[in-house]
C-alpha cells in the first residue's frame, strides 16, 4: 500500500512465489473442521507460468485465496518475491472465473480503476487505460458498459484492467472457463502474447487439461480430500507458441496430454467416487 | 441471427438498407403506443362516465359517494374561493413541503445508516432488535405522540413522513450493502482498495440501486405521513381540508383534494423517474434491444 507504483521492481520482472506446508482448514456448519487443502508445497519461479489441474473442490481456488493475501492459512506459508504474504501483497492482479467488472462503469472506467487506486491522476490513468484498451483490442468500445458486450469482450476488459498494473504476479481462478471453445482459443492466444510482453508470474487454475498443456510452463495435478499437490508436469513445448489452437494438434502436445491424463483421470475418478458415497 | 447479418451488412456498406427494417420498426412502434394511448383514454371516461350516470340516476347515493361533475365543481370552488384555512396554494404549498422535508430527511438518515449498517456486521447485530422493535410500533401512534410533543405545525408532520420514508431507504440501503458481489470486492481489494476506497468504488454504488429503486415508494409514504399527521391535528394542510370535508359529509371536496395529492405524487414520481434513468443509467434495458456483437 505505500508504493504508489504497484510493481517497483519494474516490468518485465515476475516474482518468485513460494508456497510450503500450506494448510486451509474451515468449519462446515455443522461446526466440524474440514481439511480443504493440506501440505501444499511448491514454487513458481519469476516470470514462470504454472497451471493446476484438479477435480473441482479440490481446493485450488482455496490455494489462490492463501497466495493471493485475500484469506490467511491455517498453517504454512507463501511468499512473493521473499516476502511473507501477509494480507494483500502489492503488484499481485487477480482474474475470476465470474466477471468481475463494474456493470455502473464503463469499459474505461473498468480498465482505469487499478491505477486510481493507486494514486494515480485521472488523466494519465485514462491515457493508459485507453492504450490497453487499444492492446486487448478494445479500441472504440471505452464507452459502452459491460452488460453491452458479448462474454469475449468482457473477458479482454478484465484482462486488461488485471494487467494494466503490470502485476508481478498474475492469479487466475479458471478466467475461460465460461466461453465457448473459440472465443476460450482466441483469448488464450492473447493472454500468452501478453504474458510474453509482460513476464510475470503466472499461477493459472484450471479444470481444462488441454487449456493448461497449452498454456503453462508446468502444470500441477492437484489431488483431493483433502487437496494437495501430486505431480509435476514440466511441459517443453516451445516458446512462442503462437496459435493455441494449432499447437492442440502437434504430436508431442498430445504426448505430454495423454501423459498427465493418465494421472489426473485416477484422481478424477476417486474425487467423483467419494462426492457420489457422500450423497 | 438474420437480423445480425442484415445489420452488419448494413455497416460495411454505410448506406441504408437497413432503412427499411428501421423503418417497419417504428411503424410497429407507432401502431403500438397509438392503441395504448386510446385505451388509456378510455378506462377514465368509462369509470368516470358510468359514476355520473349511476349517481345522477340515483342507484348510487351521491350524498355517500359523490358524483364527477360535484368533484369537479368542488375543484373549481377550491382554487377560487379557498378553504377556511387559506388559499389552496398555501394549503398544498404546506403539505407538500411537510412531506419533502420529511422525504429528504428519512432518506438521508436511512442511507446513512443503511450504509453503516450494512458495511458493520457488529453494529447491525447490537443495534437490529431495536430497530426492529421500533419498526414494529403502529406509526399512526407515532404521529399522535409527535403531534402532542411538537404542537400543531409542520414540524411532526415532517418527522411522521421521515419516519416512513427511513425505514423503507433505511431497509433498502442495508439490503443493498449485503447484496454486493464478493468478487467484485475481492478484485479491488486484490489491487489495493482501502476500505474506503471498497466502500466508495464498490459498496455503495452497489447499494444505489437499491437505494433508488425505494425512492418512489418512499415519496408516496411521504405525503401519507404528512397527510395523516395532519387528519390528526393541524392549522393547515391538504390533510386538514379533508377531515372538515369528512366532518361536513362533503365527499364532492374529499374526492377533490384526492385528485390533487394524487397530482402531486404523479409529479414527483416523474422527476424521480428522471433522477434514476440519470443515476441508472448503465443498466440495461428491461427488455433488451438486439445488439449484434
Ligand atoms: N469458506 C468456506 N467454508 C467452508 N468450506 C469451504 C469454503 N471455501 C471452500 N470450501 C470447501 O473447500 C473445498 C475446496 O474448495 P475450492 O478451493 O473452491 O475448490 P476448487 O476451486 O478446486 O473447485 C470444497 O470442498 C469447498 O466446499
Ligand atoms: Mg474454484
């Protein structure tokens, strides 16, 4: 919060996240604990880009929260760049699954309220936000209020106003999980085209395994009940890779696919066992 | 999906054939509010029309229930010959300020403490069996006590319609508070939102909506309070004019001074309705108009 930039380590610099022991624990209403996530461990190098797979309610939103500084762990830690998270951490942006834009602002002023926030004055904020706009391929539309564009528009605004701080880290809870296949293919491309330019570091949660082979530099097979780190995929497809949509066909990504699909359908599998005998 | 390709098509050639389909639009349009407006005329001069024709025929009793052409007459003679109490502008003139005054001091002491209320889980929590105990206390007593305490001026009538109009906006605001998206006040507070800075970026223009949609409601319990306060005690006010009526079995001015309340929440429902289209203006519309994306 004393920082008026948001990432004083300048662009082009992601920051290291480290997450040990991690441990979230809540009280269901019955008032028993429950174990959401135990002993996560693992470290996103700077300007890495890490995917998690897992079955849903394996906890990886519950990850984010903890990595994010919005919710605090039960035990264990995570640190950002060397330094504990300990409420929110400047310089992180965050991107949800939901849309969350401001329906009473418009694109502009979607886009703008990152660098508002941080101090900065109206009119540089808006040249900026108008160069992202112009970025994301939003030019023309500053005007128009998010309920008047279609789910792809509303998703590069969101990009758009999570990067426009050029975060030292970026956290995505499943941001295409709503759009249809080519509008998800098309916005994938643009996010890693972004991240080129960008480099920060990416903790990217997903359910889509295709979506993660295509997108990261390493993906992580979460397990559930309780959630916790099970593998790690380092994924060698090389960089740039240009069209999301392309590379889907090449043999090695299908190699790597059927490789991490073979553990995560097990995992799948148990997660849905267990949710069918609790019912 | 024809209509989308007929419009983008439209575009890329920055001519008008899209004309046509515009103009069948407005056609439609027009047939539309054309018939609107002759039924509305209608569902007055049928009510109005057989009301006359009843009374004046004598199967309804004017005596009890009055008859147009009185109630117009009554119109006529209030606006020309006043009332006991003064002209008819001073009358309206004080009602309607008791009721604006009360209006506009209920509705900021119930967004304030919506808001307050609303954002404060502890507060809300020391403070909602009392505000419930206090929204449960029949308000027509409420007026009799202010009346007693306050005297016969404006000032109760002020206070019954403030306290009306509170406890709508008052509900309202709280409501609106507890309504926001929690990943709307995630995503500010990820980029570094103070907690005012998450009040007035996100809380309470989430509340707003809430907030306006109660305002036309809230005037209308305005001028009741106002109204009510003066039935129950008054030197001036539309109110007062209505109990000498009663007390006179004259329903020809009873019915009269009805009208003219009546205009009078007409008109301010108009500027409210003004007021929110301005403060709503980036919602969309009720039933969407195709937008081809
Ligand atoms: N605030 C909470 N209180 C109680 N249980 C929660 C809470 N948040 C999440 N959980 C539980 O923790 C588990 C993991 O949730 P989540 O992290 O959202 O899963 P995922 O994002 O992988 O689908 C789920 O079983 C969920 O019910
Ligand atoms: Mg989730």
């Amino acid at each position: 919060m004393a920082e008026t930039t948001p990432n004083p380590t300048g662009p082009g610099t992601g920051a290291r996240i480290e997450i040990t022991g991690l441990t979230k624990r809540f009280l269901t209403p019955k008032g028993e604990p429950f174990t959401a996530i135990q002993d996560v461990t693992f470290t996103v190098q700077p300007g890495e880009f890490v995917a998690i797979v897992g079955p849903t309610g394996c906890g990886k939103s519950t990850t984010l929260g903890q990595v994010s500084g919005l919710d605090r762990p039960s035990a264990g830690s995570v640190t950002v760049g060397g330094r504990p998270v300990d409420g929110v951490t400047a310089g992180v942006s965050f991107m949800f699954q939901a849309d969350a834009l401001f329906p009473w602002k418009t694109v502009l002023g979607n886009v703008m309220i990152g660098p508002s926030l941080h101090g900065m004055s109206k009119r540089s904020a808006v040249e900026l936000a108008r160069a992202w706009l112009r970025r994301v391929g939003l030019a023309g539309f500053e005007d128009r209020y998010p309920h008047q564009l279609s789910g792809g528009m509303r998703k590069r605004v969101s990009m758009a106003a999570a990067l426009i701080n050029e975060p030292r880290i970026l956290l995505m809870d499943e941001p295409f999980g709503a759009l249809d296949v080519q509008t998800k293919a098309i916005m994938q491309t643009e996010l890693l085209s972004l991240w080129d330019q960008l480099r920060p570091s990416v903790l990217f949660i997903t359910h889509d395994l295709d979506e993660a082979v295509a997108l990261a530099d390493r993906v992580l097979i979460m397990t559930s009940g309780p959630g916790t780190i099970k593998r790690s995929f380092a994924i060698d497809l090389p960089r740039p890779r240009g069209e999301v949509q392309e590379i889907r066909h090449e043999a090695h990504f299908l190699e790597l696919e059927n490789e991490i699909w073979a553990t995560l359908k097990d995992e799948v599998e148990r997660a849905y066992a267990q949710t069918a005998s609790a019912a | 999906m024809s209509t989308a390709i007929v419009g983008s098509a439209a575009f890329a050639e920055a001519g008008d054939p899209g004309a046509a389909l515009r103009e069948a639009a407005r056609r439609a349009r027009r047939r539309r509010t054309g018939l609107l407006w002759l039924c509305r005329v209608l569902v007055p001069v049928v009510v109005l029309g057989s009301w006359q024709w009843l009374t004046e025929i004598g199967v309804v009793d004017k005596f009890f229930f009055g008859q147009p052409s009185g109630v117009w007459q009554s119109l006529v003679d209030l606006f020309t010959q006043g009332t006991a109490f003064g002209s008819i502008w001073t009358n309206l003139g004080v009602t309607v300020t008791e009721a604006v005054y009360g209006f506009l001091l209920g509705m900021a002491s119930g967004i304030v403490l919506g808001l307050l209320l609303g954002q404060n889980r502890f507060l809300s929590d020391v403070l909602s069996p009392y505000i419930k105990l206090l929204n449960s206390i029949p308000r027509i007593i409420l007026g009799s006590i202010f009346i007693v305490a306050f005297g016969l001026g404006t000032f109760p009538k002020m206070l019954l319609a403030a306290v009306l109009v509170f406890f709508i906006v008052f509900f309202n605001a709280f409501q609106g508070v507890r309504e926001v998206d929690p990943n709307l006040v995630a995503n500010v507070k990820v980029l570094g939102a103070s907690p005012m800075q998450v009040a007035r970026h996100v809380t309470i223009p989430s509340a707003l909506t809430w907030i306006i949609a109660s305002l036309h409601t809230a005037f209308g319990f305005a001028i009741i309070g106002a109204l009510v306060a003066e039935v129950l005690g008054a030197q001036h006010g539309i109110g007062l004019i209505i109990t000498q009526a009663q007390g006179q079995f004259d329903m020809d001015t009873v019915f009269a001074s009805m009208l003219l309340v009546g205009v009078v929440t007409l008109i301010a429902e108009f500027v409210l309705s003004l007021v929110e289209r301005r403060l709503l203006s980036w919602r969309p519309p009720s039933r969407s108009e195709s937008q081809p994306t």
